[in-house]
C-alpha cells in the first residue's frame, strides 16, 4: 500500500510537472528524478529520437558517470523493434528489441549498467528511449515496477511530442512571417512602381504621386494614426492618380488651361481609379474609396459625387490636402508655384469649403515643428526644395492660422 501511494504521488507529480513548465530540459530533468526516485534506481538517462539523424539524443542523465556520447544511433531494424514493442520496459536477456539495440551498443550500456529500456511510443512514432539501470535494492524489477515505468514513460513521452509539435508550430509561424514580409515589400514595390507609371504619364507632374503620399503619410501621423493607417494612407496617396492611366495623355500634357470637355474627360480619374482599386485585395482598409474621393470639397462642390462634410471618408480628406497642397508647391505648365504665405492664405480661404480644418491643422503643426526645429526630421523641407521656405515670415503665419482653426472661429461649410 505504501508503496502504491508513493508511485502514484510520483506520477501526480510528473503530470504536473509536464503540464506546468515552460522550461523543455527542465521538465525533462525533473521527471528522470521522479522516475528514478519512485523505485530507488541508482541511473538512467532520458533520450530523444532524431528520426532524420537517426539517433537518440540525450536529454537528462543521471547516475551515469564520465562522458555521454552526444548520439547513439540506431539502425532501421533497432528502431522497427523499439517501435514493435510500443510502451513496455524492455529488459536486456528476455526482449529481442533490446536485444538488437544491445547488439550495436553493448559496450556502452554494460559500461553504465543499463537493465531496463523503455521505447517512449507516441501515436505510432518513436519519440525516444529512457535507459534504467537496477534497483537501489539490487530485487529485479517486478511486473508492477513496469507497470509503473510505462504510465511514467507514456508523460514523458507526450511531453517530448508536444514540445515538437510547439517547435514545429513555431517554426511555421516564423516562415509565415517571413512570406508575410516579402509579400508585404513586394506590394510596396508595385505601389511605387505604379505611381512612377502614372507620374511618367504626366510628364508636368513629375514625382507628384510620391509626393502626395509622403505628405499624407506625415498629416495623418501628426493625426495620431496608427503605423498601419498611416502605412495605407501613404498607399492611397502614391495611387490617388492612377486613375489617370486611362486619359489621354495629350489632356494630361496639354501646355495651356484644357477646355471644358477636356476637362470632364479629366476629372474621370478618380472613378477610374475607383474601378482600378476596388478589386485589389490591399493589406489597408478603403484605399479604393480614398482614390475616388480625393477632388470631394466638403461644401459639396467637388466631384465625382458631390459628398459634403461627414460623408467623405477622413483619409480621402487627407490625401485631398496633400493633393492640393502639391500642387500649389510645384511649377505646372501653366503657372508657376505660389510662394508659401500664399499657399497658408489659400488654406485659410478654403479651410471649411474646400478643406478639412482638422486636416489642414495637423499639416500646418507638422510644417511648423519642422520649422521651429522640433522635430529631427524635416521631411516636408525636404519635398519643398532649397530655398522655398522663408521660415522668419512663415512661422507666425501659421501659428496664427492654426490658433484660428482652432479656436473654431473660422467659417464652417454650414455657414459659408
Ligand atoms: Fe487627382
């Protein structure tokens, strides 16, 4: 009775110890000292079976002695045998698996008195070989005794095949993150790729799609949007244009004001870019939906539907601002680039009309911080040129705009 209780303690404690470490040796280690601690064995060690080295592996040993060797490998007909014999404690005259085991390794488990092997058989797999020497006691190892070992054997054995299969799982979750990542670089490669077609097409425009998303990558980071968000929203402004790839390019290059159906043939784009978009799976939510709206006015006097305020989608705001403020920032054809103070006069006029206020307000603060130096970066310089920016004029002009937009005196749509 006594003795029943002690074994069934032991094997209490190694399920909890297999259920509850996070440490794999550790487990490992913990549940040789169970097991030979639960019929007083002087030795043994844990092995693990590497089927594509076709050997075992020590985990844990104990009582052995001097130098493990790193392997000991098994031929076909060893493991055949081990797997044969399934959960059982093999003794060394009597088992012909042990037998064949013995046969290449002899040497070795008579050195370190090895009495007892113990195939660890998972679900048809062997997953290792716990090696027992004799009984403190020096009795033989009785029925019950291997009755013991096996349920014994059968944790330990589960235990190694559930770190496998973590492993396993881990290593496919670390491939999928890779594939996610080239897939994620290739997308960002056909993106630019596409706003250099659609800027190549537009020979007045050049580098103007690159530049609309840089700048409304930096709006909606001073919006305090997300990585992601801001990872799409710069997407939608590298392919708020293509659209364009479907008009001809003598109204795109026209050197002159193109006329009215010109005009209406032009402002198809964002429709077509809608169309383009809408069926691409893009990693961003509504890059679609933001190509299409980029010329809506929120006094309901933009195209191609007409949405006012609320109804036009916040990035589509935004990519609208970088858009215009692009190109009120560059030479066209037709008219050369109006100086900054102007470009901050426009906004002023339009903010509520034609511009979003919380939009236009996170671009002035992200100009000024660049300006006033605050930030390490000067991204925005860096797209205006040399030169562009006299910062002793500018600085107060937009500290007085953004206190304005602020402070909500400014005139809405519903009172324009
Ligand atoms: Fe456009």
């Amino acid at each position: 009775m006594q003795k029943l209780l002690h074994t069934f303690a032991a094997l209490a404690d190694l399920g909890q110890e297999i259920a509850d470490t996070g440490d794999f040796q550790e487990m490992v280690r913990t549940s040789l000292h169970l097991v030979l601690g639960s019929l007083a064995i002087m030795r043994g060690a844990v092995t693990e079976y590497d089927s594509d080295a076709r050997a075992l592996r020590f985990l844990a040993a104990r009582g052995l002695g001097g130098e493990l060797p790193e392997y000991l490998t098994l031929d076909s007909e060893t493991v055949d045998g081990l797997l044969h014999a399934g959960l059982s404690a093999l003794t060394f005259e009597s088992e012909e698996a042990g037998h064949v085991m013995l046969a290449r390794h002899r040497k070795f488990l008579a050195a370190h008195r090895i009495e007892l092997l113990l195939p660890l058989v998972v679900r048809g797999r062997l997953v290792g070989l716990i090696l027992l020497g004799d009984k403190a006691s020096g009795e033989a190892f009785t029925a019950e005794d291997r009755d013991v070992l096996c349920a014994m054997g059968r944790h330990i054995g589960v235990g190694i095949q559930e770190r496998r299969l973590l492993e396993e799982l881990e290593h496919r979750a670390i491939e999928n993150r890779h594939l996610y990542e080239d897939l994620r670089a290739i997308y960002q490669d056909t993106v630019r790729a596409f706003a250099a077609a659609i800027d190549c097409k537009d020979k007045y425009t050049q580098g103007h799609s690159e530049r609309v998303g840089k700048y409304s990558e930096i709006i909606a980071r001073e919006m305090g949007w997300s990585d992601e968000e801001v990872e799409g929203i710069a997407v939608a402004g590298y392919l708020h244009d293509i659209g364009k790839l479907v008009v001809e390019r003598d109204i795109l290059n026209a050197p002159y004001r193109i006329d009215a159906k010109q005009s209406s043939e032009l402002n198809r784009h964002p429709a077509a870019g809608y169309e383009i978009l809408s069926p691409i799976h893009h990693p961003y939510a509504d890059i679609s939906l933001m190509a299409r709206y980029h010329h809506e006015r929120l006094d309901g006097r933009g195209y191609p539907e007409g949405l006012t305020g609320d109804q036009i989608p916040l990035g589509a705001k935004i990519v609208a601002l970088a858009d215009s403020f692009d190109a009120m920032t560059t030479d066209r054809p037709y008219k050369r680039r109006r100086s900054l103070d102007e470009v901050v006069e426009d906004f002023r006029r339009n903010t509520g009309k034609q511009f979003d206020p919380e939009v236009v307000i996170a671009l002035c603060r992200a100009l000024l911080k660049e300006i006033n130096g605050e930030t390490g970066d000067r991204r925005i310089l860096r797209l205006l040129g040399k030169g562009y920016v006299d910062k002793e004029l500018i600085a107060p002009l937009i500290s007085e705009l953004i206190t304005e937009l602020e402070s909500g005196t400014h005139m809405t749509a519903a009172q324009a």
